[in-house]
C-alpha cells in the first residue's frame, strides 16, 4: 500500500462514525472488494501515531456482540486532514491518470 | 510532549494489549458465527492479526524515549546479574569503594591543606614578603611565622611601594595563657598590624574589628577581636561579650567585635582565637619586647599587589629595595662581617592566595606521595575487577554470541556491559565517600596528635566532588571498557562452533588477563616497597638512642611574681620551686633548665675555640648542676656541674663528645677556652671547659648528634620563666595533679605547662607513623588484590587447559609434573611483573627519598624482602588452582569432550 494511504483510508472509514480497529480494517476491505489487505501489524500502529498527532480521538465501548472494544472517532483537525488528504490524492490520481491515459487516438 | 507519554508508557502498553485481546475476541466471535468450532476460531483468529508481540513492541517504543528506556531496563538486568553474583559484586564494590574512597580523602586532605584559596577578598592578589632562601640571619626566632624583625617591617613600609602593593599588613601567631593561675588554657593569638581586616576585605559580626587607630607605636592599652568559633565556644555566641575582657597571659584586653565565620586566620591547619595589634605586644611581659629588640624575628608580612602587578615584578622591586632595608635594620651584635653579610640578603614575594602553614611545609610531599599510593591501589583495584568481568565476559561469551547472531546490535551488548560496569562504580563511589569520611577523620586525629591543635575544614566542595567523580569515571572506563569491547570482538559464529572449550580461543583476550596481571603484580611491587620503606623509616625513628631517658617531664610555671630583677633573689626563687617539687612522694628528682633537649626549647650561638680563627655553631643547654644525673647523660670526661659554680666563680661549661670532637679535633678539650661570640644583650665570655657528656640529641630526634654546649643555671640567669625536667619514679598522673597542689601552694597564679618529653617527642614523629601506617595498608590491600588476580587468573588456565591437561596425566605424566607446568607459567607471570615492579618501585622510592630516615631509596634488604613477599604471595596464589590441575581425572575430563 501506498506509503500514508493507510492514514487515509483510517479516517474515510472513521467519516460514518466511531469504530474499532476490527470494523475499521473490515471497512477498509470490503469497501475495496478485498483488493487491499489491512496489515494488522501497520493498522494499530497507524492508529496508535493518528491518536498521538490529535487526528483521532479514541473510547472504550461496548461492540456489537458485548465485547469491550476501543474506538476511534474523528476530531476535527481529523475532519480537516481527510478533507486536505482527499484532495490531494485525487490530485494524485488525476496525475497518474493523465499521464497513464494515450492522448494520441 | 514525550516525557508525559513516558511516564503513562505501561498504561499505554496495557492498553495495547487490551486492543488485540479484544481484537481477537471479535473475530473469533465472527469465525464461530461462520461455524468454525471455538479452538479454530481462536486460532484463526490469532493468525489473521499476525504478530501480535510486534504490534506492542511498536507501539511501546511510539510512547517511550528509547536511551532511557534501554538504559533502565540495562540497569534492571545488571542489577539482577550482580545479585545472582553476590560475590563478585561484593568483592568488586568494596575494592573500589575502598580504592575510591583512599583516593577522596587523601585528595581531600590535599586539597584542604594546599589548594583552597583563603576565605578573603581577591586572595590572589595576596603574597607574602621574606628573605630569600639562603639569606644569612641571625637572631630570636620567637613565633610560628618569624620571617622579619620589627625594625624590618618599618624600613619595608618606609619604602613607598604604592606602585607595586596596594596594601601591607603584618602579623604574627602564637598561643597564650588565658588561665589565671594552675594550669595552663592556651588561646591561639594573632597579632595584626592595623590595616590587616581593611586589606584582607573583612567584615565584623558584631562590633568592630582592628584598625590603624588601635595599632600606634607605644599604645598604652589595646582592643582584642575574637573569632566567630572562639565567641561560640567561650562566650556562648553573645552579643555582650563587647564589654567583656579577655586575659592573655596576664594582660587585659577589652573585647570588640568578631571576625567572620569563615575566616580563620592566614595559617591553614590551624584557627585563631583572639586578635590583638601589633603594639600590643609590649603589653605582653611574657615576650621580651619584640618590637624594640632588633633582632627578634617574629613577623610575617603580606602585601595586596596594585592590579596588573605579579609576584615576578613585586620581588623584582623588593629586590631593589632589599639594600636600603637591611643597611637601615642590621640586627644588634653582629660581628662587622656579619653586617656585611646581612645586608647582601634579598627579600622576595610569594603567592599567599592559598594562605601559609607549617602543616603544609610538612605535609604537603608526604600527601602527595599518598596520593601516588592510594592512585596505584585504585589502578589495582580496576586491574583486578577487569579481569573479573573479563572471565564473567567468558562465561557469558554463548550468551552474547546468541543475542550478537539474532540482531542485537554490538552497541546496544557493549552498552549493556558498561552500564554493569558504572552500576558497580556508582555504588562503588558512594561507599567510597563513606570510606573517605572515616579515613579523614582519622588522618586529622592523627595529624592533630602531631600539631598540638589542628583546624581543618573539611566539608565536601566542588572541587573534591569533581575529583571522585573524576576518579570513579576513569576507574569506570578503565576496568569496563576493555572487557566489554573484548566480549563482543569475537564473532558469533567462531564463538559458538567453540562453545567456550576447546582450544581455539581467542588467544588476543587471554594475553590481556596475562598482561594484567603482571601490571598488577608490578604495582603490588611498588606499593609493598613503599609500605617496607617506610614501616622501617618508624622503626627507624622510634627506636633512635636519643642519648638520655625520654621518661621525664618538662614543667613549666610563669608567673611575674617569678620574675624579680635582682638574678640572686630569682634563684632564690628558682631553687625554692626546684626543692618543694624534687621533695613530692613519687618524684625521683628535679633540675632547673633553660634551653633543655627534645623540648622545642633551644638556642644556637657562634663558638671559637680557644686560639683558632674560625668560628662554628653549636646549640647551649643551660642546666641546673644535678642535670647529668637526673636525665641520665654520663660525664665521660673531666667532671659535671656543682654547687661550687656559682655567679663569682670562672664560668664553666661541660661540652658534648661531638662538640669536643669539632671544635678541638687534635687537643683535649678538658682545661680548655670556648670563646662565644656577641650576641644580643650577652657581652663576650671566655668559658672554660670543665667536663665532657655524652652525645645526646638536641633539635629534633631525627638530626645527627650537634656539637652542645651546657652552660650552668647559676652563671646564666637568662629566662623569664621556670622551667624544669622532672624525673617521676613511676606512673605519671598522680604526679601531675601532685605537682599542681604543690605549686598553688606557693601562689595559686602561677601558670603551670607539663610535658612528657618522650610523648612529646613520639607525637613529633607523625609524619613517619602516618606515612608507615598507610602505606602498610596500602601495600596490604595491594597484595591481597594481586592474589586475588593471581589465582583467578591461573585458575582460568587450568579450566581452558583442562583437555591438555587431562591427556598429558592419561598418556603417564606425573601430578607433580601438572603441578610444575601450572606454577612455572604463573613464575613467568609474577617474575615479569617483579622486574618492571622493582624498576618502578626504585624510581618511586627516590621520588620520596625525603620521606626516608636511616636507609637509603634502594635499600637491598628493603627491595629483596618485598620482592621475596610478593613472590611468595604469587606462588601461594597460583599453587591452589595448580593443585587442582594436578588432581583432574583424566577419564572425566577427556569423556565430557
């Protein structure tokens, strides 16, 4: 995975509302047909940086099957770094796409 | 910001663990709702989140400031390393504590005595004034700083030498009798010229302190300042001790303030009590008019230098001025050659930042030299704990190959290895300072014995604390860097292939243990040299034949009433005294002196002999007719003193055999003249010789025997006081206080003072005792130390030779062979070691050769004796693990491999 994507797509599945670790890595799998896999190893790491940066804020609830969970939510200057990450990667995939796409037909 | 992550860094951890178990929990919940059975969804589950150790690790190290955490848990695990190894960790602490600690209080000493700067304003700017070494003078030396004349000082200050000093003061110490009668309290008495406090930038307490004012030629009445501790200890820290008088050998002197706490006086070692100006002195009837009397040397004079000057250009312009002041100040009864001399001399100016001291003239090579010591037990100390950490290293060298072979980087295991190493110099240190503590305390007692009174201040300052930990540091580097970079140079894979057996070894790491041992055994050499030297340089002066019977006492009693001007009513007066006491139950007998042996007490003059040219010094005992007797000194010529010599009869003298030797080399001396030359106040007297005494100490016990000449009591009524030797027939106290009732009976103001010469004279020799009983210590922890190294380190080679050793015995070596092969090696270790040992220990001893009495620096008893000592050490040292080299079983040994 593309290096900060991960970071990303942590807060576009935090946009819906608060999860932990277990349903964020689910939502980043299935939203993506299971083309990108979540590495355990880099996910809670990657949280753990995104709470100490103050992008995230994190509780311990309670999960859908009663077990004791901790979840993430965003904060606003989350909000705002999804916003300006957004854009620069379509940015980024516009670029790509620009110069990927054959322009003499 | 990081560090209050630090500090939650567990609960953070905790947290993180929590994560993944809840992790897991969810996705085993999902696997058995997929149908899996709840061991394979468990499982499943812990496999789908991967390493979950890793995960932690990371995040831990996110929440934490990685040196510290690495270097906490490196002290945790030394902690526990050294606690499995309660031996080793004890033998190493308490080596370098006491390494360390000899070191602190030695340089503590040091430091107190020679180093620290005096408790005044700017006192680098303060130097002290006096004649050149080799300068002739002559005349009373009558304080503890004589170094000019009163008439000296004042052509000195008539000088104008504005230019160079920006002040000058004088001064003087001496103790004085603050008792009215019976026995003495001395208070230890500074006089000061006026300007002294006003140069030296010191402020009063309470009251006010000397000035110009209080110091005028002839003052009929005078102020004393006491000291801070003197105004604590005498008069309870109270403010009205301001009307208060203070009583110095009689005279009254109103009180007027107190000099700063610090502040001791200008004489390191010792404290000052009281402080009265200079002019004061003639109020004093116990001196002899010292500021009149040309030739009493009694001051000490200081001068602040203008900015810019140095010691090098106030001496050049002292030198400049010396004519002008010698040629306005010749001392009284100089002989025409004498003045000329005399006026030839040069004064100089020498740094006095750091004050002066007697202590230190004394004290200051012997403290160096034990500097030396105490530095070559610590070098010991670490030579023989680098060798222990060097053989832990090899029983740990799988250990280290094992965590080197799976990543851990040659770094973090060198750092891990020298944190133990600091943990042991840590705790080390701080026992050291505990050590340091005792051992000052009795260095002081010690000192003190010999110095009558000893003030030292020797609380813990920055320079004392910079030098251990100085001293702790470089130990530190010095037995655990080598070791440690040693333990990891070999690499993993040869390491482990050989398993610690075998004999493919790095041979590099043993040669470094053999190296130190030798340097070990050497430094042993040169400290067991010093302790010989020295422990024979006090038997030396203890068992010196002073040439008469040190068991007597020496009493002194001072009074004005013993004083009269009329020289018949005072030996009325003396011999009345001399009679009560000689009659007392207990005494054997009494003798009036003046100028007696061994009592500090002593008088030099210039004697011709009869008919020749040339003239000597000789020393002058003046002494009652029974002296001979009494202190046990024979008559081997002609006869002693009597009654008969009186003031009317020719005046007679009893020479010693050195005197009789010198000054009439090829006649007899018996029946012949001395003729002693002018000196104050004694007009030229032809004395004839009567007797001849045996040679007997005079001085100091440590001088040659001096040409002496006795003179008799009743033809030399010199002396303001009565002083006479006591010879007790049995134990002393009861005397003392017998003694003491006798004397108030006669007038309960006399003054008394009594002395056991013999006590006197052993607690004169402290330098010796101090330097023999130290380095007796030294030397013996340096032997023990090498012993230590010795057997650890031959033990180590049976171990490692244990295979060779077994085929030797198998293929039908005798044991006694074994035991020769491992001893002969450990006799090429201790033999390399004795030879650089004895060139060092050589090169030391004549480094200290003034330290040494009676023998000389490579005395051959002395070197042969401390070799043959430290072979023996060495062969005992080695012979245990060669024994048990000579009893492996060759069977045993030759399965296991």
């Amino acid at each position: 995975m593309l290096q900060g994507a991960l970071d990303m797509l942590i807060l576009r599945s935090l946009v819906i509302g608060p999860a932990h670790g277990h349903t964020i890595a689910h939502t980043i799998e299935h939203g993506s047909d299971r083309v990108l896999q979540v590495e355990h190893g880099s996910l809670y790491p990657a949280l753990h940086r995104l709470e100490d940066r103050g992008l995230l804020a994190s509780f311990w609830g309670t999960s859908e099957n009663n077990r004791k969970a901790k979840y993430y939510r965003l904060t606003p200057p989350g909000r705002k770094m999804l916003a300006a990450e957004t854009s620069r990667w379509e940015q980024l995939v516009r670029a790509i796409g620009q110069v990927m796409k054959p322009t003499t037909d | 910001m990081a560090w209050t992550k630090f500090f939650r860094r567990n609960r953070r951890d905790d947290e993180a663990a929590r994560e993944i178990a809840s992790y897991i929990a969810i996705e085993t919940d999902d696997n058995v709702a997929r149908g899996m059975s709840p061991q394979a969804a468990h499982d499943a589950a812990v496999r789908k989140f991967g390493n979950a150790t890793q995960v932690r690790e990371e995040i831990y190290w996110m929440n934490t400031v990685r040196p510290v955490d690495t270097i906490w848990q490196d002290l945790k695990y030394a902690v526990r390393l050294l606690r499995r190894d309660k031996g080793f960790a004890v033998a190493a602490i308490l080596s370098l504590a006491l390494g360390i600690g000899a070191n602190t209080a030695i340089f503590q000493l040091l430091d107190t005595v020679r180093l620290r700067t005096l408790p005044v304003t700017d006192p680098h700017e303060l130097v002290v004034i006096h004649f050149q070494r080799g300068s002739k003078l002559s005349g009373r030396f009558s304080s503890r700083m004589p170094y000019m004349t009163s008439a000296q000082v004042e052509e000195l200050r008539k000088q104008r030498l504005d230019d160079v000093f920006s002040g000058l003061f004088a001064w003087s110490s001496l103790a004085l009798n603050t008792a009215t009668g019976g026995e003495v309290r001395t208070a230890d008495t500074l006089w000061v010229s006026g300007e002294t406090f006003d140069i030296l930038g010191l402020r009063p307490v309470i009251g006010r302190l000397i000035t110009p004012a209080d110091d005028r030629p002839g003052c009929g009445s005078a102020p004393a300042v006491i000291s801070y501790a003197y105004w604590q200890r005498a008069f309870g820290g109270s403010t009205d001790v301001l009307g208060k008088t203070v009583r110095l050998d009689g005279t009254q002197f109103d009180i007027v303030g107190v000099t700063p706490p610090d502040f001791f006086g200008l004489d390191v070692g010792r404290r000052f009590d009281v402080a009265i100006p200079i002019c004061a002195d003639a109020l004093l009837p116990s001196q002899r008019d010292r500021i009149a009397s040309r030739g009493n040397f009694w001051l000490a004079v200081v001068g602040r230098l203008q900015p810019g000057q140095t010691v090098a250009t106030a001496t050049d312009r002292l030198i400049a001025v010396s004519p002008a002041i010698t040629a306005a100040s010749v001392p009284d009864g100089y002989t025409s050659e004498g003045q000329q001399a005399y006026k030839n001399n040069k004064l100089q100016a020498r740094a006095a930042s750091s004050g002066l001291s007697d202590l230190r003239e004394q004290f200051a090579k012997p403290l160096f030299v034990l500097l030396a010591a105490t530095g070559l037990v610590l070098l010991i100390a670490c030579a023989n704990l680098a060798n222990l950490l060097l053989a832990r290293a090899t029983a740990r060298q799988r250990e280290i190959a094992i965590r080197l072979a799976i990543g851990a980087s040659r770094q973090r295991i060198v750092g891990q290895l020298l944190i133990e190493s600091v943990l042991l110099a840590l705790v080390g240190t701080v026992l050291g300072m505990v050590v340091a503590r005792a051992l000052t305390d009795v260095l002081v007692a010690q000192l003190a014995a010999g110095m009558g009174s000893l003030f030292l201040d020797l609380s813990w300052n920055m320079t004392v604390f910079a030098f251990t930990a100085a001293v702790a540091g470089a130990a530190c580097l010095l037995f655990g860097l080598a070791p440690a970079m040693q333990a990891t140079a070999l690499a993993p894979v040869t390491a482990l292939k050989t398993g610690g057996r075998g004999n493919s070894e790095a041979r590099g790491r043993f040669g470094l243990r053999k190296a130190l041992v030798v340097a070990q055994v050497a430094l042993s050499l040169v400290l067991l040299i010093g302790a010989l030297l020295f422990g024979r340089t006090l038997y030396n002066v203890l068992t010196i034949d002073a040439g008469f019977d040190q068991q007597i006492m020496q009493v002194e009693l001072s009074h004005p009433s013993l004083q009269p001007e009329d020289v018949v009513q005072l030996q009325v007066v003396r011999e009345d005294l001399r009679q009560r006491i000689a009659a007392l139950p207990g005494i054997a007998d009494a003798v009036l002196v003046n100028n007696a042996p061994l009592t500090g007490n002593w008088r030099n003059e210039y004697v011709y002999a009869d008919g020749k040219p040339e003239k000597a010094l000789a020393n002058f005992s003046t002494v009652g007719p029974n002296y001979f007797t009494a202190v046990g000194v024979p008559i081997v010529k002609g006869r002693a003193f009597s009654d008969a010599d009186t003031l009317h009869a020719a005046p007679v003298a009893v020479v010693n055999e050195t005197f009789a030797k010198k000054f009439f080399p090829d006649r007899e001396a018996v029946g012949n003249r001395i003729w002693i030359e002018v000196a104050e106040g004694t007009p030229i007297t032809k004395i004839e010789v009567v007797g001849i005494s045996r040679d007997a100490k005079y001085g100091d016990i440590r001088d040659e025997f001096d040409p002496v000449v006795h003179l008799p009591m009743a033809q030399n009524s010199d002396g303001r006081m009565v002083r006479m030797l006591v010879k007790p027939r049995g134990r002393l106290d009861g005397v003392m206080a017998a003694i003491t009732r006798e004397v108030g009976r006669v007038n309960p103001e006399i003054s008394i003072e009594m002395r056991v010469i013999g006590q006197q004279v052993r607690d004169g020799l402290v330098r010796e005792r101090l330097m023999a009983a130290l380095s007796a210590a030294f030397g013996a922890l340096a032997g023990l130390l090498a012993a230590i190294g010795i057997y650890g380190v031959m033990s180590y080679t049976v171990t490692r030779r244990a295979n060779e050793i077994g085929i030797r015995l198998a293929m039908g070596a005798s044991r006694s062979g074994v035991l020769r092969l491992v001893i002969v090696e450990a006799v090429w270790l201790i033999g390399a070691g004795i030879v650089i040992g004895t060139a060092m220990g050589l090169g030391a001893a004549r480094a200290a050769r003034s330290l040494l009495f009676g023998l000389q620096p490579g005395d051959p008893l002395t070197m042969a004796s401390a070799i043959a000592v430290l072979a023996a050490i060495g062969v005992i040292a080695s012979y245990l693990p060669a024994r048990r080299a000579s009893r492996v079983d060759p069977m045993n040994v030759l399965r296991q491999e």
